[in-house]
C-alpha cells in the first residue's frame, strides 16, 4: 500500500522560508487528509514541495508503489485556455508520462472519471466556454484519469455549488476506499472536513501546528486561536459533527 511521511521538510521561495520543519506521520492509501489553514498559511506550497517542484530540506517519503507517477496533482489555479474540448483535456491529462498510442483503457478511463464527477455531458464543450464550477470539476478529472496512488487537490470545491460540493467530496472519500488511493485535499471549509475526512493537517504561518484524527484536531480552542472565530461543535440529529460558527473574533 502507497504511503506519504513528511520528515522535516520546508520549502522557500528565493529566500523567503514558506514552509518549516514538517514532520508528519505515515498516511496510508485509503485515507482522506485534509490541509487545512488559514489563507497564506503555506498550504500551496507544501503541495508544491511534494510535488518536487519546489526545493528545500527534509525528506517527502513515498513507498510502496510501483507506478512511476505515483501522484497526480489538481492546482487551485484552473485557468484552462487551451482550445480542446473537455473529453481532450482529460485524455491529453491521461497521456501524460504515458506512450502516445492511446488505447482502449485510457479511453475507458477517462469516459470513467467524466462519469465519477457527473460531467460526462460536458464532453464536447470547449474548455473556454465553461462556467468556473464546470472547469473546476473538469480540473478534478484530469487529475483521477490518471489513477495514482496519491492525489493531491488545492481546494477543488471552492467554485462549487453546494450539492457538487458534498457529492464531490463524497465521490473522493468512496474512491480513496475503492482505489486504496491516499487524497490530501487543501479544504477552508472545516465542516467539509470534519464530515470527510479521516485525519487533518493544520498549518499557520508555514509550521504544522496540529495533526491527527479530523474531530480531535478541529477543536473550538483551535477555530478560536488559527481561525479567529468563535465556534462550537455538536452532534446533528444523526451524531456526525457540525461545526456551528458564532461571530468572527
Ligand atoms: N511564487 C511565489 N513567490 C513568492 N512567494 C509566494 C509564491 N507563491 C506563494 N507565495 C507566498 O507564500 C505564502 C504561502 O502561500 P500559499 O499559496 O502556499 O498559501 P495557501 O495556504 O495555499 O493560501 P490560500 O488559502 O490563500 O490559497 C504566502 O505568503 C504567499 O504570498
């Protein structure tokens, strides 16, 4: 099974230090993490540095896989200009690193992930032509066509409507079970979390205060001290969690 450890590891821009002294523990395939932090709190940039796309010290662990790209990747930025239309897009997602000669699977696959992410429809638009929630699920399938281990979103439902917003992030938490495949999903929204996923990464000024099981590390002294809000937590009439917010603080 794919594992993900973080030992020590930061990451600069030029000389400016983003991320410092990371150490987590082994996550597993199966697990949904989430990122969690403030905005700035390096949360990009430590998907970044995983990604080898940045430098800087420590060690980004991954064992037990045998693929030769492990991680696929979903930025926040989802700016698609290119002229191809939505079923191009996450076949070309699909060939990267891969032979040119597209074969039945890969076509398989990406009428699979289209399907997963309810967007089969938009198959023959034009990337350019669609709205931003359109783009952003587009953006989320090029990053499952490629089936990795590892799959890593920046906040892939921040341009979402509610209902896609839980049925994406449903789908996810089926598919890191079905896959065996380990999702670290950057998330501002903590209920989201708390209702998704199964252990949290809290990051402020670029460090990692806290990491563990979601409900123990989303805590009112923790909303009230990184978030700045005063907030409780309560079981719904069907005992998950909700994170009830008072006022900003
Ligand atoms: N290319 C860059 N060059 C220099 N500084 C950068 C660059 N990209 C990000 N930063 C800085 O690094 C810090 C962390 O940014 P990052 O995008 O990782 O935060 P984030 O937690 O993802 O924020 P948000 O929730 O707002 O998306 C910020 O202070 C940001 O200004």
């Amino acid at each position: 099974m794919v594992t993900l450890q973080l030992t020590h590891v930061s990451a600069r821009y030029g000389r400016t230090p983003i991320i410092q002294d990371i150490t987590t523990p082994a996550f597993q395939g199966g697990q949904m993490v989430a990122l969690l932090g403030p905005n700035a709190a390096g949360k990009s940039t430590l998907f970044r540095r995983i990604l080898g796309l940045l430098k800087g010290d420590g060690e980004v662990t991954i064992s037990g896989t045998s693929a030769e790209r492990p991680v696929a990747y979903m930025p926040q930025d989802t700016g698609a200009r290119a002229v191809l239309t939505v079923y191009e897009s996450v076949l070309l997602a699909r060939m990267q690193g891969r032979s040119l000669k597209v074969q039945n699977e890969d076509l398989a696959q990406v009428d699979r992930a289209l399907d997963e992410l309810n967007i089969a429809v938009l198959g023959e638009r034009d990337i350019g032509d669609l709205s931003g929630g359109q783009r952003q699920l587009v953006s989320s399938a090029q990053a499952l066509v490629q089936e990795p281990e590892i799959l890593m979103l920046d906040e892939p439902t921040s341009a979402l409507d509610l209902n896609r917003q839980i049925s994406l992030l449903g789908v996810l938490r089926r598919l890191a079970n079905e896959r065996q495949m380990l999702i670290l999903v950057a998330l501002h929204d903590l209920g989201h979390a708390l209702r998704f996923s199964d252990a949290a990464m809290v990051l402020e000024h670029g460090r990692l205060i806290a990491c563990g099981p979601t409900e123990d590390v989303i805590t009112p002294s923790l909303l009230q001290s990184v978030y700045r809000v005063n907030a409780r937590i309560e079981p719904c009439s069907k005992g998950s969690p909700q994170l009830i917010v008072e006022e900003a603080i």
